[in-house]
C-alpha cells in the first residue's frame, strides 16, 4: 500500500480520523466499500499534484480490496451453507431415529 504524507494539519486530521474509525471495529476485514471509498479519497485529496500516485498503485489497491471483499463474501456464503447442510444432517438424524423406533415397534407388535 502507497503512504501519503502531507504537511498539512488536515492530513493529521484525515488520519486520525481514518485511524478512529478503523480502531472502533474489529480489523481490515469489517472495512466495507464505503470505508475504501472514503479512503481512496482521502488518499487522492492529500497527495502532492506536483508527483500524483501512480495509476499501477492506485489499481492494485482496489484489486486487492476486490479481492478481500470476494473472499469475504465467499466466506460468509460457505458458513451459510455449512449451517444449512447441519440442519440437514440433524434433521436425517431425526429421521433415522424415528425409523428405526418405529421399525421396533412394528416388530414387536407382530
């Protein structure tokens, strides 16, 4: 990741601010698009115009936030499946049992 620096107290301020808000959640993974929003442009108001990012940078730091987002989205959807088929298994369980009680039942009964 490229760092800006500034001399600029609005700078501090963007950071601090940036920095506030990160800590107040749990880590990189609870940072949503409007976060890297946010960021990217803060980034783009507080660099030099004189010697601007370079696109390749600027690319690759929304490539990987892509990137995160996608993994994170496939991690939720793998827990979601994961509780699913749970319910599933518990529920052939369930099943299971009452088949097997009531195969016992008709046995005795005959």
């Amino acid at each position: 990741m490229t760092t800006v620096t500034s001399t600029g107290s609005t700078a501090a301020a963007a950071t601090t601010s940036t920095a506030t808000t990160t800590k107040a959640k749990s880590g990189f993974g609870a940072m949503g698009t409007a976060d890297f929003i946010k960021l990217m442009t803060t980034q783009m108001r507080q660099q030099d115009p004189f010697n601007p990012m370079d696109n390749k940078d600027m690319l690759a730091q929304m490539a990987q936030f892509s990137s995160l987002s996608a993994t994170t989205d496939m991690s939720t959807t793998l827990k979601e499946i994961a509780t699913k088929l749970d319910a599933v298994l518990t529920a052939q369980q369930a099943a299971q049992a009452t088949a097997a009680t009531t195969a016992d039942t008709t046995a005795k009964t005959a």
